[in-house]
C-alpha cells in the first residue's frame, strides 16, 4: 500500500493572501465539540516542534470519528494510503493569522503573522516559503 504524507521540512506556510487577519489569533469554540481549528492551534501550539503535520492532521481525523487509541495505527494507514490536504489547507493558515514552520525534522510550529519571527520566517532564503490556499478565487 502506498503512503502518503502532507509533511514538509526546512518550510515555511505563509498566510493566505485573502487572510482576514493582521495578527493571530485563538480560533473560537463553536458549541460542545471542538473544530478542526481548536484541535490544530491546541495541538500545535501547545507542543511546538513536537508534531508533524501528518500527526495533527491524523489526531483532527482520529478526534472527529472518536477513534480509540487502539484503533489508531489501522486506521492511520488507510487514512495516508490517499493523499490528504496538507496545512497550506488549514484553517489556521487561510483565517486565523498563522504561519507554520516545518523544521529539518518535519515537526512543526505556529506563529501569529504579526511576530518578528513570522517576518523572519517568510524571508528567510535557507527554507522554502510557501503561501497558504486562498479562501476563495481569484
């Protein structure tokens, strides 16, 4: 079977252009269950470089289908045997304000577009620097 990954390395996730944003911010709890955004910013901004994309993305996945941890490792290989969206697609990225580095490693970490490290980060000519999906088109 093959697998798939959304992970980069040495890579910087711009905003979108049409972000509505200037600076990051929390996304807000709608209602009783968390949105694919709360379960993102929680996982990767409390643990920063300690996920890779494919391991947040496979949690939001595991969390919206209540998966029991012993279903996991199964369920994550048919979850990468099709390609998924990376986090150019994320919520974070195209409406709330965040940037996202991917270390050498893969793992990653946000930052509010407002930061000096954001503004480092997006020039910074050692990693490749990516633009988050736009929201709507051209």
């Amino acid at each position: 079977m093959k697998v798939h990954t959304t992970n980069y390395q040495n890579t910087f996730i711009e905003v979108a252009e049409d972000c509505p944003l200037t600076s990051g911010e929390i996304p807000p709890v709608k209602g009783e269950n968390k949105t694919i955004a709360n379960i993102e910013f929680e996982m990767i901004s409390k643990h920063p470089y300690q996920y890779s994309s494919d391991d947040v993305l496979f949690q939001v996945f595991a969390d919206k289908k209540d998966l029991t941890k012993s279903e996991y490792t199964e369920t994550r290989k048919q979850f990468f045997s099709k390609g998924q969206a990376c986090l150019r697609a994320s919520p974070l990225t195209k409406r709330y304000g965040w940037g996202i580095h991917n270390d050498e490693s893969g793992k990653i970490a946000l930052y509010g577009v407002e930061t000096p490290e954001y503004k480092k980060l997006s020039t910074d000519k050692n990693i490749k620097v990516v633009k988050a999906m736009r929201t709507s088109r051209k």
